[in-house]
C-alpha cells in the first residue's frame, strides 16, 4: 500500500459553487431546444424537466445516483412525445453538459490545489457529474470517483470504498474533504476515513449528527 496521505474532494460547492452552474447549464439547454424544437417545448419548462427526472429516479431506484442516466432519459422522453427522434437528446445533453462544466472555482482552490498536490495525492469524490478535464482542473488530480463509476453515491460506503480500491489505501490515510455534513463528513468517518467539513459560509452543523473532528473555512487552511 502506498503510504502517502491521500486528500479526497467533494467537487460542487467545495471547489465551485454549483447554483449558477447548473442554472446556467439548465438555461443554455432550454434555449437550444427553444431554437431547434420549439414544439417539442411546449408546456415544458425547468421545473416540468426537474419533474420528469424525479419521476424517473423514482422509476429506476438503480439509476437514481446517475444524473447523466436521468437527464438523458428525460430528454429522450420529451423527444418521443414530440415524435422526433430520440436520438436528439444526445445533442442537447452536449449543450448541457459544456455549459455544467464551465465552472468558476473559488478564489484559493487553484492555488491550494498545486501546492496540496506537491504534498498529497488527490482524488475527486463526487455524486456530481462535472468532468475534472473540461472544468480544467484534471492536472492536479491522480483520479476521480463519481457516484456514476462505483454505482452508488455519497453517503453510501460503496463510493468510498471505490476511492480506497482505486487509490490502494487504507481508510485512515485519508482525508476527505466536502462542504456536506452527511454526504461528506458522516459517509466518510463511518468508511472509517478522516474527514474536515469545508464551511465557507459558516452554516450551523445539524445537530442531530456528531460534531466534525475538523472545520475549516478554505482549502488553505488543509495543511
């Protein structure tokens, strides 16, 4: 096994918030099909899309974790029930999946993340689907987990355990970061992980959970 602490990444709202990225992405793939299909569009809008996905998360329970799977099939729907092809629904997935990808990291991540990996290897631990290539931030990186790739997502100990396969560790050398209390901090203490809660907003720690073992409030204070 390799000795080297390994440091582990939540990725939406630790290293970029996520709100604008994914109101912008959802924006730029309405407008498109606006243009191309408007009467595909009709009596559908964010929220009737959110719906569907639900919907189809509820539909397929095995599936729920992956969020391309859901925002394909969604899509795939809208074109059936258009009575176009499905095949379409690749494309405008494409429009979505650019624009969720143009993320803006928050102010120290790029340099937190060069010097942290001189000293750490790194590795991404999402339920998201961002892509660590396009959003530019791959080099830093020796791999990513993805609740997609280990077919269950954070807090589930499988995505952890997918991360110690991969990485070839045992849990106490890792550290993993993320701004959720549940889905980071408590899915990795219980896979036997060491954790640090990321608040940069200085949210109240639910109490019903046992405290964090470390708080910090920028990615500069890690080391």
């Amino acid at each position: 096994m390799n000795a080297k602490l390994v440091l582990s990444f939540d990725l939406d709202d630790t290293l970029w918030p996520v709100e604008p990225v994914i109101l912008a992405a959802e924006g730029a793939m309405l407008a498109w099909l606006q243009e191309r299909h408007p009467q595909m569009m009709r009596g559908h809008d964010r929220e009737s899309l959110r719906a569907m996905r639900a919907n189809l998360a509820a539909q397929y329970p095995e599936r729920s974790h992956d969020m391309t799977f859901l925002r394909r099939r969604a899509l795939a729907q809208m074109f059936v029930q258009a009575g176009l092809d499905e095949n379409q629904a690749d494309e405008a997935f494409e429009v979505f999946f650019a624009a969720r990808n143009r993320v803006k990291l928050y102010d120290e991540v790029e340099a937190s993340l060069e010097r942290l990996s001189a000293r750490y290897r790194l590795f991404a631990l999402s339920n998201g689907n961002a892509d660590l290539q396009r959003c530019g931030i791959a080099r830093w990186f020796e791999g990513h987990i993805t609740a997609i790739s280990a077919g269950a997502a954070k807090p589930d100990a499988r995505i952890f355990q997918r991360l110690l396969d991969e990485a070839g560790v045992a849990a106490a050398q890792v550290l993993h970061i993320g701004d959720d209390p549940q889905l980071d901090v408590l899915g990795a203490t219980q896979a036997g992980m060491q954790a640090a809660w990321l608040n940069r907003k200085d949210n109240t720690w639910p109490a019903h959970l046992p405290p964090p073992a470390r708080i910090i409030k920028t990615l500069e204070e890690i080391i």
